[in-house]
C-alpha cells in the first residue's frame, strides 16, 4: 500500500507536459514507420481508409502508454519527475480495467478547460473527476 497526499493541478499538468514531450517523439516514430509501410501521404483519396487505421492506432499508442505505465508502476516518465504515482482506492496497483476506464475519463476531465482536473479543489477527499469515477487516486509521494 502507497501513501501520500492527493496531487494538486500544478503537478499533474507538469507531468502531463513531460509525457506529452515524450509522446510526440513517439508518435512521430509511428507517423514515419506508417507513412514509409504505406508508401506515401496520409491524407487525401490516396489514404482511403489507412487514415482511419493510422488514427487508431495514435489512439492505441497514447492510451496504452498511460494503462502500462499506471500497470506496471503507478508512473509515466512525466510522473516520475514530478513524484506522483497512480494508485488504486486501497492504494495498490492498477489493474487493467480501471487504468483503461482513467485514461477514458481524464480525457474527458482534461478536454474541457481542465474543469474535470480542477474539480479537486472542491472535492472533498481533493480527487479530480477522473480519480472519482475511476475509483483511483492520483498522491504526490513527498519524500520520495
């Protein structure tokens, strides 16, 4: 069981720009090793439907970053700099199911102005929207 206190806005968005930093390299990778096997543009009538896979497959990437990272050791890259670790409600590990049901849910916490992210200033154990409905907790590990 890990112990801390909930993470506040300023760190979280830090992490969250350290993983972004990481995963445009990663995409960009993706991109050139999707437009080199396909052989040419990815957009237009020459795309046809590769553009669909192509999108989905971003989606696959950038999800699966965060669910594997949160499965194997509670933290992104970006988390480890700023010493915040995802956890359960008891304070364990994530399992599968609830790191994919976070990644869906911070998305939409993030999409709207934050206001989702904002929501733990005014929760009462100081959870953003996405902790809550996944049921998992976001700690700042302060002596880490």
């Amino acid at each position: 069981m890990i112990r801390g206190a909930s993470a506040g806005f300023g760190r979280r968005l830090a992490a969250l720009i350290y993983d972004g930093v990481l995963l445009a390299g990663l995409l960009t990778v993706y991109t050139a090793a999707f437009v080199f096997a396909h052989g040419g543009a990815l957009t237009g009538e020459a795309a046809g439907g590769w553009w669909y896979a192509y999108r989905t497959g971003e989606v696959i990437l950038m999800a699966g970053y965060y669910v594997l990272n949160w499965m194997r050791s509670g933290q992104t890259l970006g988390m480890r700099a700023w010493r915040l670790r995802a956890v359960s409600a008891s304070g364990g590990r994530l399992e599968f199911a609830p790191a994919v049901l976070r990644v869906i849910c911070a998305v939409a916490a993030w999409s709207p102005a934050a206001l989702g992210v904002l929501w733990l200033y005014f929760d009462p154990d100081h959870l953003a929207l996405h902790d809550r409905l996944s049921n998992t907790r976001m700690l700042y590990l302060a002596g880490s």
